[in-house]
C-alpha cells in the first residue's frame, strides 16, 4: 500500500477510472451481441439502429482512450461489412 498521499489519491482514481472504462466497454459488447443477434433474424431496421448507436459508442470510446483506434476502426468495419451483406 502507497505510503504518500498524492500516491494514495492516484491509487482511487485509477480504481474509479477502471470501473468507468469496464463499464463501457461492457455496453459496447452489448450493442455489438445485440447487432449480431438483429443480424441473425435478419431484422434490417434493428441492426442498422443498433449500429449507430454502437458506432458512436466506439468513437466515444476511442476519443477517450478506452479503446484503441483500429480495434475500434476494425470492429465498425466488421459490423458495417455484416449490414451491407444483410442489405444485399
């Protein structure tokens, strides 16, 4: 355990910032089993609304450095290439 204060401090913050980050990553592989599950049944209407919404989440995601910028640039690609296939 952290003897200084300012180490005891880093130490709530990192734990706080770890929820909020599992916390949203979570959300997004909810969306993204949602996506697949619309995918599946072939309910167009669903997964196009459910991909915008995991769309923006990723970017969101990204701009806040929970998530990399090409799994977040790879995951949209893939779910993008599974729309367009249903679309077809």
């Amino acid at each position: 355990m952290a003897n200084i204060k300012s180490s005891k401090k880093r130490i709530d913050v990192a734990r706080r910032n770890t929820l909020r980050n599992k916390s949203r990553k979570s959300e997004i592989k909810t969306l993204i089993k949602k996506f697949d599950a619309a995918i599946e049944e072939k309910d167009v209407e669903k997964a196009t609304a459910i991909f915008k919404k995991a769309d923006k989440r990723l970017k969101q995601a990204e701009a806040k450095n929970v998530m990399h910028k090409n799994k977040v640039a790879r995951t949209t690609s893939r779910l993008a290439k599974a729309l367009n296939q249903v679309n077809a």
